[in-house]
C-alpha cells in the first residue's frame, strides 16, 4: 500500500486485489458515516456510499484489523450538491431600440436560482417567444436543472422535425441559461466553469462603413484612435446595397414594394477593393481590416473580389458564399489565399463538420444562439482547436448583452478564439435594461465576475418596452427585381 497526501485529500493505492479509497476529511459537504460492522465487501462498499462501483475490488474480509478499522472512519466521498429541477421556463422579448432581443429565464426548485440564456432572432422574435412559451414549460419543469446536454437533447429530438432557426433560438435560450445556473451554483463566472483563462480579455472588432471610401477611412482612423485594432469596413449598408446611389428599374416599374432593397452588384464588387486601396493608404497597414460579403455576390464575383484585396491583406472577408453555394468551396480555397470566416447562416453543428475538416475556412463565423447555444458552440470550437480554425462568433447589435456576455466567456477560455464581433458596444440605455453588461476598453472586452454570465435583466422595465415584429427585413433585389439570396 501506499499512502499520498496532498492538500486535504488522501489517496491510498493498495495491491490491484484490493481496494482504492478516497478521503477528503475537510470537505464540509460529505456527512461522517455512522458506525458500522464491516463483515463483508457489500457492508464496506455500502458505508462509503460506492455501490457496487467498480473502482473497488477485492474483499474487505482479507484485509488486516488496522486497515479495516481505517476504512471503517472513513467519509464517503461526495456526491455533489444536491439536485434541483427546473420549475419554470419562459421567453422576455425586449426592444431597448430598433431592434427585438429575446431572453429564456429558468427557475429552479432552489430559491431565488435562475438562469438567463440569449435566444434572439430579431428577424422573428415573436416566434421564437411564442415557441418557448407555448412549449418548453411542460417539456422542461421537473427536470434535473443539472444536465445540460440531455435537456438540451430532450429539446432538441422532441419536435422530431428539427433544426430550424425558430426552435433553435429557444433551444439556445433554455441551454444558455442552464449554464448559467451551473455557474451560479458552482460560485464562479461561466469563463472558470469552462476552463478558465486563455488571455486577459477578448480582442474586438468594430465597424467603420461608411458611403465613400474617403468616409470609411476616416470612420477606420476613429475606431483606431478609440483603441481598436480591427474594423470592419463596409460600403454602403451590409455589403453594398446603395453602393452607387442608382435608382433601380424595379421601383420605377412598381415591382416590389418601396421598402425592398436594391444592390447593384458589379458595382459593389468594384468599389471593394477601392476601399481597402483608400484605408490602407490612410491608415496604415497595422489595423487589421475584415469585410463581410454578405453572401450577396455571385460565387465567381466573390472569388474575384477576395483576389483582388488579397494584397490589402485583410484579416478575412466574411461569408463570401451563400449555404447554397457551398459546392464552391474547393474551387473558392484554390483560387485565393485570403483569410475567409463562415457559418453564420448554418443552422447545425452537422453543416460545419466536412468544410472545417477540409479547412474550407479560417474563422467559424456561426450565429450561436442559431445552432442551440453554448453547448453546440462548444463542440465546434473545440473541433476547429484540430484543423487551427478559430472563433469569430456572430455578435452584431441583435445579440442580447446576455448572448455578448455568453460569447466573450466562452472566448477568454478557447486556445483558438480569434476576434469577437464588438460593434455597438453596450449603450447606457442598453446597460438598465440589462445590468452587468460587458465593458469594452481599449478594443478588448471584459466580463464581471460575478457568479455565472454575470448579466441579468431589469424585467420590469422590459415589460415596458416589448419586442414587436418589426424585424429586419431582407428583400434585396437586383436592377429588374430579381431577389439576391444573402
Ligand atoms: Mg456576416
């Protein structure tokens, strides 16, 4: 036998027929066993609350007096905290602004323990609150509050018909907030629950568009003097639509209705790399510029504009093709060298497994609270960790603080975080109605510490202030009003 002690805990390793106990005599959770007799391995396993665990072998029966007289004032080894249920689940939709953020509240069996978790889809909000609402209760109240992956599995395979965005966003909401108990319970912020640290704080990225390459310049040289190190550059609204200010066809003709958006996409993708030529020139060549593409180019367009701001070295252009140009993929990588993030409109961890294990792209450019939350995002940051694909999650103005906060602690834990997307930052206003949001300084973002996400939500001034069903609206046309997919 031999005896190692470390700390508080003591490990005896005994021959491989006989018995390896643990003992934590200081831990104050576990109870002091009652005495009893010993006369057989059932008895000892037993008083040690091991079952028939098959880390014990052998028979206490063989053992010597004094040894069995050890293990006989021994503690049983813990069994955790106790159990809690899940007693409530329900959705807040909130519109601090102009847009719809929708946050899952949990309750639970323990007073006074809930969770909150992001599940924001502005584009349909009231499905995503009414999905949560309608459904979730009677799927989710009295189950263990503990068990984050089976809740979340129970959710997700109970619809049998699955993975759309409207259900994933409720999905999101339920797990997200789950962790966020688990945190809480375990008294540490979500980031230590991970793993904690990987760096001090999370890198961002804000945004400089603008209407003319002189202007965005100017918007990038602001950013900088702020402290950031990457701005996102944009010509006109989301990639383009306006680039050149042409009046359409379709609007003359009456086709459509006024508020449809027009994009001319040549115009665009020649007025892109005349942006990055003008940065550049301005600013630098320190600043790490991103693009995002939006999906709204023709695949080949697409190629060619990554080609042409190759030598502008971009830190990456985003989502150059649409989910149904992913066919293009292997063409895309051998025709260009820029750095590409993707994902941000794939609805399942699934549709990320064969780019990223061909290395299709660099960054996982992914919608969290769309693939089901933490859990999911997880997994795919950990699968990028093999193929050196890092995170630059999806977090725009319709990402709840909640859903932000979420991100930045995953972020501070994950070797291959990249950047996070910090455009907007966290307004005053935006700050009552979600207390402890995260603070960003010098272009890196901070979380609290306090226990769990570290956000809540001012309920009360949110049921003044409901999300409506004004969501974006993503009618692009083209110069006869033919719609473009993003
Ligand atoms: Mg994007």
């Amino acid at each position: 036998m031999v005896g190692i002690t470390c700390l508080n805990i003591k490990v005896y390793l005994l021959s491989p027929d006989k018995m390896l106990i643990f003992n934590n005599p200081k831990s104050n959770i576990m109870k002091k066993p009652e005495k009893q007799n010993i006369t057989g391995r059932r008895d000892a396993l037993k008083m040690m609350g091991l079952g028939s665990a098959g880390i014990v072998t052998g028979n206490l029966a063989d053992m010597s007096p004094a040894w069995a007289n050890k293990v006989e004032k021994m503690t049983p080894p813990s069994k955790g905290l106790p159990p809690i249920k899940i007693t409530n689940v329900k959705a807040i939709g909130v519109r601090p602004g102009n847009i719809d953020l929708v946050v899952v509240k949990v309750e639970t069996s323990e007073p006074g323990l809930y969770g909150l978790g992001c599940a924001t889809f502005n584009q349909r909000a009231l499905a995503v609150i009414e999905a949560v609402n309608k459904y979730l209760p009677d799927l989710c109240i009295g189950r263990d509050a503990e068990n984050i992956e089976d809740m979340w599995r129970v959710a997700y395979y109970s619809s049998y018909w699955r993975n759309g965005p409207v259900l994933n966003n409720g999905i999101s909401g339920l797990c997200d907030a789950l962790w966020d108990i688990k945190a809480k319970r375990a008294n540490m912020p979500l980031y230590q629950l991970l793993g904690g640290k990987s760096r001090f704080a999370v890198d961002c990225y804000t945004s400089g568009d603008g209407q003319s390459p002189e202007a965005i310049a100017e918007n990038v040289q602001k950013a900088m003097d702020d402290g950031f190190r990457h701005v996102r550059i944009g010509a006109g609204r989301y990639g383009g639509p306006g680039v050149l200010g042409a009046n359409p066809d379709f609007r003359d003709a009456g086709y459509g209705m006024p508020t449809d958006r027009f994009m001319f996409q040549r115009g665009y993708a020649l007025a892109i790399p005349k942006v990055f030529e003008v940065v550049r020139k301005r600013c630098g060549d320190e600043v790490e510029l991103i693009h995002d593409i939006h999906e709204l180019l023709e695949p080949r367009d697409a190629i060619n504009v990554c080609r042409a701001v190759e030598q502008f070295h971009p830190y990456f252009i985003e989502d150059p093709l649409s989910p149904e140009n992913t066919h293009w993929w292997k063409l895309f990588r051998e025709s260009t060298s820029v750095p590409i993030a993707m994902g941000e409109l794939f609805n399942n961890v699934n549709e990320y497994l064969e780019p990223m294990s061909n290395r299709r792209f660099d960054y996982i450019r992914c919608h969290v609270s769309q693939i089901g939350g933490i859990t999911q995002a997880m997994k795919i940051a950990h699968l990028g960790e093999w193929f050196n694909i890092k995170t630059a999650w999806h977090g725009p103005t319709d990402t709840s603080p909640v859903g932000h906060a979420a991100l930045a602690h995953m972020e501070l834990v994950h070797p291959n975080f990249g950047i996070h997307e910090g455009r907007g930052g966290f307004s005053d206003r935006l700050s009552e109605f979600f207390p402890g949001c995260p603070t960003i300084k010098n272009g890196y973002m901070y979380v609290n510490e306090a226990p769990g996400v570290g956000v809540e939500i001012n309920e009360k001034l949110a049921s003044k202030y409901p999300a409506t069903n004004d969501g974006g609206r993503w009618t692009t046309r083209k110069r006869d009003g033919t719609i473009i997919s993003p």
